[in-house]
C-alpha cells in the first residue's frame, strides 16, 4: 500500500474565485428569445465590461441578476452557490446591487438623505424620529472613504452635477457592502470631468478588492478604461470574451461593426 499522500480532488464545477457565473441562461418574452443561453464569468475583484447593440439582451440580463426579471432557464451562481432570485430583495441579500441611468435618486431631498433613501436612520423614544445628525456624520464619513466630492451634504440632489448625482447613487450601492455592483449605463450623457470622477471611483472600488463590478457601456473607450476584461452579447448570446491587455479599442470597434454587417446580411438574406 503507498504511503504517498492522496492527491487534492479537483475542484468542482464552481470556483469559490468566481463571485458570479451565468450559465445557459434563458429568457423568452413571448415568441421573442432575448436570451439564448448566456454564459458568462465575473472574477473576485474584477471589473467586466458588457457591450453590444441594442437588444442584445444586456438589460435584461442585469433585470434578472438584479431579481427584477428571473430566468426561464439556465444558472446563476453566486460565491459557488446556485440561486435563483425571485425579488430584487432576494438579490440583495446575496450581495448584489445595481445603479441604473436612471440613478433612482429623489431630486428635492439632500445629499445625505439620498444616501440613506430606505435605510434611514431614526431616534428611540415615544415617536421615532429622523436621526439626521446620525445620517450627516455617516455620510461625511463615508463619502470621504471612497473620496466622492459634493459641495454639500445639505445640497439637493438636483443642485448637483450628472457626475456628482452618479457618484452618490454609486456611494448609496456600495455603503450595502455589495460582494457584486452592477452598474448600468453609469456614464451616459456625461461629458469627460464628470466621467472622470465616476472612472476613478470605479477603479478605486475595485481595487480594494471587496467589490467585483459589471459595467455595460456603450462608449468603448470608458470600457478601456474601466475593465480588466470585456463580453461582447449579440443576439442574446456572449459571442466574445477578451482580456482588455489583449485587444484594443480599434479592434474591439471592427469587431462591432463586421457583427452589425452579418447581421444585416442575415435579415436580407431571410428577407429574400
């Protein structure tokens, strides 16, 4: 009998370095197929980036991450553990939060009230009351961690500036000690500073390596930018995953365009 130790069992089908994995996933709404069996891989630490043309499918995917829509078929796994959500509050719970264009802020409410909407803090006694004080001191300390600037805590959501309002949005996510972010469209109509002050605070997050982050964006370049790895989705698949290191944006962008090509010739042809 060998006295040599047994080798290691080789890992299983789910890495613990994966905070999320997608596979075969479907969705169908109706007649029409969005989603035809997306595979897809986030990495601890990482920052994807999710490209495609319009109805590809990205938004959706994201719905159902985020337990907005669920899957009519196919897996996700979250730090190797299968789920299936069935409320964004489910998806929450495992860690997972999204900041969509849309920001979700309420324009007439101050900063640090934004920052606290639905987890508000109040005071024992016969009547709860808004712990404002509480809230201030939290949000001064908080956004001076991950280095967001506002002009004031007291300013109104709709005194700030696109960047500024995408900043905090992005601040109220994480203060959820998310182990997943996923941020949909978070630089759209903005110009370069205030793309900026977003593309550092990404990069910031993920650097500190509690946050792995899922980007979809339009603009190629913020991509670049922002990401170690980039997925292409066209017709509700991920036809392309690459390292960023090992393509580039001119690459990337013929590659979009000999897709949008096939595509039209494949809708000619059927059309003959």
């Amino acid at each position: 009998m060998s006295t040599q130790p047994a080798e290691p069992m080789p890992p299983g089908p789910s890495s613990v370095e994966h905070a999320l994995e997608v596979r075969g996933l479907t969705k169908r709404f109706g007649a029409l197929v969005v989603l035809r069996g997306i595979d897809l891989v986030l990495r601890q630490g990482e920052v994807l980036g999710l490209v495609g043309d319009n109805g590809a499918g990205k938004s959706t995917l994201v719905k159902i991450l985020c337990g907005f829509q669920q899957q009519d078929g196919g897996e996700v796994i979250v730090g190797g553990e299968p789920v299936r959500f069935h409320s964004v509050q489910a998806a929450r719970a495992h860690g997972i939060e999204t900041v969509y264009q849309d920001l979700a802020l309420i324009p007439q409410l101050p900063v640090y009230l934004n920052l606290f909407l639905g987890h508000e803090l109040t005071k024992l006694g016969p009547l709860r009351f808004l712990d404002k004080q509480a809230m201030r001191k939290l949000a001064r300390q908080y956004l001076d961690e991950i280095k967001v600037r506002v002009p004031s805590l007291e300013a109104e959501a709709e005194q700030l500036s696109g960047g500024q309002r995408q900043a905090v949005a992005v601040a109220r996510a994480v203060r959820a000690a998310p182990k997943i972010l996923l941020l949909d469209e978070p630089l759209a109509a903005m110009g370069a500073r205030e793309s900026r002050l977003i593309i550092d605070l990404v990069k910031d997050l993920a650097s500190s390596g509690r946050v792995s982050i899922i980007v979809i964006d339009h603009n190629y370049a913020h991509l670049f930018e922002l990401c170690d790895r980039i997925n292409v989705m066209q017709g509700g698949r991920i036809t392309t995953d690459q390292p960023v290191h090992e393509t580039s944006l001119e690459g990337l962008t013929e590659l979009m365009v000999s897709n949008f090509r096939r595509e039209l010739d494949d809708l000619s042809n059927a059309g003959a």
